[in-house]
C-alpha cells in the first residue's frame, strides 16, 4: 500500500488527484475497519489511518473518509478547543484549501467563506498568493498550510497575506521545518524537479525552512505564536487521533499599526 501511495503521489499530477481521491480512499477504508482511531474532523473511526507521503510514506496518516492528515487534525482540535473560530464566524480566505474542511466550513460560514489558489480545482477563486486580488484589511482570518514552500517569493506572499487581514485579525500559516536547520536554506539556481528533492525534500519544494520560520513570518509585520500543541493532549488523545509533533504556528496583525 505505501509503495502504490508514494507511486501516485510522485507521478499524477496532484490537480488530477485532488478530482479524484475521495472516490478511492473510501473503498480503501473497508479494509481498514475497527475502532482503534478517530478522525476528530468527520468522526469516523477505524482500525488505523492509510499511510501517506511523497517520499517515505507515513504510517497511521491519512483519514480514508475526509482525506485529513495529521496536521489538518491537530490544526482542527485546536481551532474547536482553543479558538473562538466557530462561534465568531469569520471572514475566512482559505488559501489551497484542504478538501477535509471545505464542506464543513462552506456550511458554517457560507459566502464568508473565501478558497483561493493558483492550480487547485477545490478553489473557487484562482489567485497567486503573492498577488492576492482582494482589498487591504478584507478578512478577519486567514488559513494558509503548505504553501510557502513552494511560492517563489515567500516574503511577498507573507506581505500579501498581512495586507488582506484586519487589523486584530489572525490566522494560521504551516509549513514543514526542518528543526535540525537553524537557518531557511533556498537556492533559486536549483529549478529541476530532481535537484529540489534532493535539496528540499520534495520535488515541488523551492526551499526548506529551518528554525528561522516564526522570525520570518514576522519579518512582514505579525505577531506569531508557536503552539506545540500535541505536548498538551493526552497521550491517549495523541493515540486515539492519529497525531505527531508538529507546531502550530498562528499569526496575527496587531490591532494598531504603526505607520
């Protein structure tokens, strides 16, 4: 199973895959019946989670029902525990959004509810993050996972995304890092697919952010939390959802700014 997921992943373009994946994980789920896990994004339980990943595969990753990984279970446990995110019902731009929220937000928040990106057929509006199409101070929060890694110009996408939301607003912005690297190590001369696996981890990578992540976040001009969240969960809670240490990194514009 691991060896035909990394196969997919590495050779069908990821739009096709987006079209098409919550037909076959399902099925895949049969045989992954029990009780010993839950996704606390849709509910359901099974045996263990399918595996995921482009290079190694992951054990115990992926929910067959919604297609929520790890991180998008963690992101929604503290969104539900710690936030007052569904009671408010925010103004929500949601770049790249992930397949296991968008029903669920689309109910809660309606036409509130903003998806934008530049290749995935999910999105209702086609944008580049580094020139988001929307007015200053439009939204009062702003969820963008995954996606920094692979824009040409972080910082520009990072300005962007302080310019859209209010000030006071907030939002979360995930990326993969590397903790053993102090320093984001990026280099523009390297442009194949197989030099960017080899240097960032994944083919579609353009940099790899090390400890220095939170610092660049705030270099536009947030304020950002680093939450390692799972350390405050039961380990049993940690089991039961099928999680892994990594942070959470929530970001917010400061309700005055300084000009």
């Amino acid at each position: 199973m691991k060896q035909l997921i990394r196969f997919v992943l590495n050779s069908v373009p990821r739009k096709y895959i987006q079209r098409v994946v919550h037909f076959v994980t399902p099925v895949l789920g049969l045989f992954y019946a029990g009780d010993r896990v839950q996704c606390p994004v849709c509910g359901r339980r099974y045996a263990k989670f399918l595996p995921y990943g482009y290079v190694k595969p992951r054990e115990n990753a992926l929910c067959p029902h919604c297609l929520a990984l790890e991180r998008h279970r963690l992101m929604w446990l503290y969104l539900l525990r710690e936030t007052t995110f569904f009671e408010d019902k925010p103004r929500l731009l949601h770049v790249a959004p992930e397949r296991c929220y968008i029903r669920r937000l689309e109910r809660l928040l309606g036409d509130r509810y903003v998806t934008a990106d530049l290749e995935s057929p999910l999105a209702k509006v086609k944008m580049d993050v580094q020139k988001i199409p929307f007015a200053s101070d439009e939204f009062d929060v702003i969820f963008c996972n995954h996606i920094l890694e692979h824009v040409e110009d972080d910082r520009a996408a990072l300005r962007e995304l302080y310019r859209v939301l209010r000030p006071g607003g907030w939002g979360i912005v995930l990326s993969p890092v590397n903790y053993d690297r102090a320093v984001t190590y990026e280099d523009s001369s390297i442009v194949t697919p197989e030099e960017r696996l080899r240097h960032f981890g994944q083919k579609d990578h353009v940099r790899e952010f090390g400890r220095d992540y939170p610092a660049r976040l705030a270099e536009c001009g947030f304020e950002v939390d680093e939450i390692d969240y799972v350390s405050h969960l039961d380990p049993e809670e940690v089991a039961l959802y099928g999680l892994r240490r990594e942070m959470i990194y929530r970001v917010r514009k400061p309700a005055v700014t300084v000009s």
